[in-house]
C-alpha cells in the first residue's frame, strides 16, 4: 500500500521562498496525517494503521546517489523502520526553490500492517541554508534522528544537518577523512563510520597482542601497514589514528617514500620515544571494491627483548589474516575475518553506541596525519 504525493516551492523572492518552504511542509505534514488517520482497507475490514517509529533517518547525498540511497532505506526499513528523509542539492532548480516528493508503505508482520514513511527533499542552492529547519519540523519527534552523509553529500548539507541530529553517519572508505573531521568538530552528536564496523576484526586481533603484555604497546618503535592501491581514501589514515589516539602518539612528519609506491612518517610516543611509519602498497582493490587493510606489522619489545607482530592477509585466502609473534614470544594462528553486507553493517553503525568516543578521537588523529 502506498501513498504519493509531490510539491515544489517557486523561488520568487526570499519571503516567497520562505513562504513556499512552510506551504511544503505543511502539504507533506497533512496529506501523511491523512494517510496514518486513514483506516487500512485491503482487509476484509478496515483496521487502524501501525505506524513504525523507532527512529529518523536522514540520507544526505549528490543526485546521482538517489536511487542507491532509496534502495538502501529500504532495505534498512525492514529492521528500522520509521520516517526516511532522502536530502540532495540540486543546482538546475531555482536557487530559492524546494521540492518534496512523500510517499507511505504498510507491509504485513503476521494479521497486523505495519507502515512507515519517506520524504524526499531537493533543494535550491539557496534554499539549502533553511534545510536544518525543514528537517527539525518533518521530523518524528520523541525518537533519534540519525543523519548519513553519503560520499557525494553536499558540504552545505552537511554542515547544516551534523549539529541537529543525534548521531552523524559516515563511510570512511569512501569520504577523505580531513572532510570528516571538519564536520565532526561542528557538532557534539556521536559519530559512527561504516569504515570502522567493516576493520573492526583487523582492530581486535592487533589489540589482542597486547592482552596480557600492555607493556609491549608503550614499547612499539616502528608500524608497517599495507593497504590495497587505489585513488579512494587511504584506510591507513582511519587505523593510525585508532592507534594514535589509543596510545597517545603525536605524528610529527608524513612522506612519499623514497621508492616510490608507499608513505613514510614518524611519530612520537606518550614516553616521548620515536616511532617509524611505514604504509605499503599492496595490488590495487577491485574497481568496485573499497580500499583495505592487507596486514599490519609492529616491532616492539618485551622486557628488553625484540618482539615482532604480525597481522597480514592471505595472498591466497584474503578474507583469512595470520597472526603471529617472533622474538621474545612466538605464536601463529590463522583467523577468518569474516563478512557481512551493506545493510547488516548500517545497522550496526546505528546500534553500537560503545565506540562512539573513541572513533571521534581516532578520526580526529587521523585527520591529523593526513594533513601533514
């Protein structure tokens, strides 16, 4: 079952513009009131609708990302329902002008509809500096806002939307982390990155070295990371800074190194201590694929003697890492690091609140290094 309708606001004039701007959310407000006042009539007999509403989200995206945004939220509605906001700027409007397309789906969970709803919103180029107000009024209220900044997001957007939600969704993998960081430090709300769900086994097995040997991390002298080629953001970036934050290390230089192919760098430790960075290029990622982590390698020490530890991807099995230590201690295992899709990893961007301080430190130490 659904329910479309579709308005625009004509941009003569700032105070026409305003004007039309209240006139559209007042349409998209009533014809929805309307439709959840409405009784469900595809059952025998009509029955009041379900309205799911556990949560806002608002998808910010560039035109071309509209379609993929559409379908991610649907796909997201099946375990989070509630009201999609679908957001884009679109320059071939007049500047002063906003469109709004809605629309309602009920679908069944045994004898009961269970229904929720999507705004979709463009706006003029001049328009977009009223877009937090729109927002803020079309929004459920009593339930989080949850605002994703797709990678074509328009910076307007954004700016004007991470200070008014409850948490601000990113990926990484696919955002220049420096752009991130920007935004992050205009609001206070949690942040959460796809990037981060997708390496979090990368991260666990490097911290596991350190379970019973905390000593050994304070003593680590050099970092060697190797990651897939590639034109897209440098996921390195996001893990140096994980490292960074978690350790208290200051970056001091950044490099191309001198072969060619890679980065060098340095930084130093909480104990003042230098440390050496290393990234390598590995083979280029599918051109479909996303940029990753290959392996990891810290040399370090315990008790005075070298510890060397090892995190590194299968040549032949990718989706496996070997684990090993050499030196003072020795170990070797191989783990899967296991896969899971696009909608499992936005759902847990949105559910797993337990990391929100520490990816907000990370990304602003990653942003750190990328700007030296």
């Amino acid at each position: 079952m659904r329910g479309r309708r579709r308005g625009e606001g004509p941009g003569a004039g700032v105070e026409a513009a305003v004007s039309a701007v209240a006139e559209i959310i007042k349409r998209v407000e009533s014809e929805l009131a309307e439709f959840w006042s409405a009784p469900d009539e595809s059952r025998a007999e009509p029955a009041p609708k379900t309205r799911a509403s556990t949560l806002n989200f608002v998808a910010v995206g560039s035109r071309a990302e509209v379609e993929r945004l559409k379908e991610q939220a649907e796909d997201l509605a099946e375990t989070h329902a509630g009201r999609t906001l679908l957001i884009t700027l679109d320059d071939r409007l007049d500047p002063l002008s906003v469109q709004a397309d809605w629309s309602a789906t009920c679908r069944r969970a045994g004898e009961v509809p269970i229904c929720y709803d999507r705004v979709e919103l463009t706006f003029g180029v001049a328009a977009a500096e009223r877009v937090a107000s729109v927002v803020s009024a079309l929004t459920i209220s009593d339930v989080t806002v949850i605002v994703e900044l797709a990678p074509g997001a328009p910076n307007v957007l954004g700016d004007a939307l991470a200070p008014i939600c409850d948490r601000l969704v990113f990926d990484s993998a696919e955002t220049c982390i420096e752009r991130i960081a920007e935004v992050a430090r205009g609001t206070r709300a949690p942040l959460a990155d796809r990037a981060f769900v997708r390496t979090f086994s990368f991260r666990e097995l490097v911290a596991r070295f350190f379970d019973d040997m905390p000593e050994a991390c304070r003593a680590i002298r050099r970092v060697e990371i190797a990651r897939s080629a590639g034109a897209k953001p440098d996921p390195a970036a996001l893990f140096l800074g994980w490292m960074g934050s978690r350790l208290g290390w200051t970056f001091e230089s950044r490099g191309p190194a001198p072969s060619g192919g890679g980065v060098i760098g340095r930084a130093r430790g909480a104990d003042g201590a230098p440390i050496e960075i290393a990234l390598v290029d590995g083979p280029p990622a599918d051109a479909q694929a996303w940029r990753r982590l290959d392996g990891v390698r810290l040399w370090t020490s315990l008790r005075g003697e070298p510890l060397t530890l090892g995190c590194v991807r299968l040549d032949k099995a990718p989706g496996t890492v070997r684990w090993t230590m050499e030196g003072a201690r020795s170990a070797e295992h191989l783990h899967p690091l296991g896969y899971r899709d696009e909608t499992w990893v936005l759902a847990k961007t949105i559910d797993s609140l337990e990391g929100d301080r520490l990816l907000r430190e990370a990304v602003l130490a990653a942003a750190k290094w990328s700007a030296l």
